[in-house]
C-alpha cells in the first residue's frame, strides 16, 4: 500500500489498483484494471462520482446526501497488510457516524469494503449500509433477481435476471431507478472488455430497508449507480452495527463471452467469478 501526494490511499494487488480519498468524504475515486477505469469521475459530475457509503432508507435523509457522508474529511488509519480504515464525522441531522475499511484478499485478488454504522444519539435507531458505485455511460449491469423488483427504470428481465443496457440519450438529468432483490449475491456490470462484479451475502426480503431493494441500478443521461445494500437492523445508542462486506472483483471479458442483454456466456462467467 502507498500513499499518493493528493493524500489518497492507493492498494494494489496484481492488475487491480483502487484509490480512496479520506479528505473528500472518503470517496473511493478509482477502480481499475490494468489502467482501466471501471468508475465515473468528477469530470462527468463534480460531485455524484466513485463509490461512496450511505446509510439507508434515503427518507431518513432525502436529497443530498449528508455532507458527513460525501464531502467531509474522514480520519484515515492505515494496518498491516494495506489495509485501510476511515472512520467519518458524525451526522449533526441523522447522528450517526459511518465506518469504512478497504483491504485486498490475497487469495483471489478481491478488494473488500467493509462498513460499519455507528449510532451516535440516545436511543436505538436502525439503518442498513448502503454502498454505491458510479459507473461510467453505456455499460451493461445485471443480476439474478427474485421475487421482489420494481422501479421505472426501463429494465428487461430474463430468465430470472435483471438486465439494464444504459442508454443515455433516452434519459434525463433527474434520471429513474430500479430495484430488487439480488439473488445469489452479486451484480455485475460490463463495460468494454472489463467486468466489475460486487459479491455480498444474500438477504432475505425482510432485511431489506423500508422502500429499498437489495440490489438497486440508477441510471440518468451522465452515468448509472450500481447499489448494493445490506441489512436493515436496530443499532442501540453508542453501538455500532454488525460489519456488512462487500467484495469487487474485476475481470477482463474473454472475447468468446457475448456482452448483450441475455447472454448466457456473460452470465456464466460473472457467476463464477469470486464464486
């Protein structure tokens, strides 16, 4: 692990590098595989880029987010091994306080981001951990997918899975939203030759947040989110919530596998990665 002169921790494993900026929020700002990058930057949007953490159900908090969420520095402690721990300011609305800790797996490469909330109030409150991924136009994002699902945005579903191809040019700047509930554990999104797959331990519905899904894809005309959410549980005064993980695994595509809605060959391979 370094750390580079804009003062953001960069970890590397093999091909893999990923780069987070405790001063802006604790922003994950760059994921890439042999150079290439897998998230939306602030040249797209100034503020809505990278990955970052949240705490869910977004009508606890609305729209923005808290700036103790995105904007604010993060206290940042580094551990053998690389591995990084930011741990945030508390939220003067919400008063709760978000913990992140990013390290690499040796055994397969996986950057894992593990989160914690933190209820900093007076009485028991409860939440589910959040963890959003911009993702640059015109990608491919899907997932297994059960029962539950729903959301305006124009999503196609198959076999059991939700298929989303980003077409900027049909979207406006308020964008829409789809969500579900994410069976076998991981959402995947292609763009390029290069997957990105996210890998987390599936929920049952009833641990999902209040009006949420387990898997949620943003898409407006600049970018599209890929959103993973944990479970949704009472965290007493002064506790922290049990640690939520959330690994990423990135994959360059085979030219044999087809990256098209519906493809067997692209399923196939993102379920077997991190499996």
């Amino acid at each position: 692990m370094r750390v580079s002169e804009r003062r953001e921790h960069v970890l590397e494993a093999g091909d893999v590098r990923v780069a987070i900026d405790p001063i802006g929020g604790g922003r994950v700002t760059s994921l890439r595989l042999s150079g290439a990058e897998i998230l939306s930057g602030p040249e797209v949007h100034p503020s809505n880029y990278g990955a970052t953490l949240w705490t869910s159900p977004q009508s606890d908090w609305g729209w923005p987010p808290p700036a103790e969420y995105d904007d604010l520095p993060y206290s940042a402690a580094t551990h053998e091994g690389g591995a990084v721990t930011l741990v945030g300011p508390i939220s003067r609305h919400l008063e709760v306080r978000l913990v992140k800790r990013f390290s690499i797996d040796g055994r397969d490469g996986a950057i894992v981001v593990e989160s914690q909330i933190e209820n900093a109030g007076a009485a028991p409150r409860a939440f589910a951990p959040w963890l959003v991924s911009r993702v640059p136009a015109r990608g491919l994002t899907f997932y297994p997918t059960g029962a539950t699902w729903g959301g305006p945005l124009p999503v196609e579903r198959i076999g059991g899975v939700t298929w989303y191809r980003h077409e900027p040019d049909v979207l406006t700047r308020t964008g829409a939203k789809s969500f579900g509930d994410g069976l076998r554990g991981f959402v995947a999104h292609a763009h390029g030759d290069v997957l990105f797959v996210n890998r987390f331990v599936d929920l049952p519905p009833e641990l999902h947040a209040p009006g949420h899904g387990e898997v949620e894809v943003y898409a407006n005309d600049l970018y599209v989110e890929v959103e993973v959410q944990g479970p949704y549980a009472v965290i007493a005064p002064g506790a922290r919530s049990l640690p939520w993980a959330v690994r990423w695994h990135l994959k360059r595509l085979p030219p044999e596998v087809a990256t098209a809605v519906g493809s067997a060959s692209l399923l196939a391979f993102a379920s077997a990665v991190g499996s």
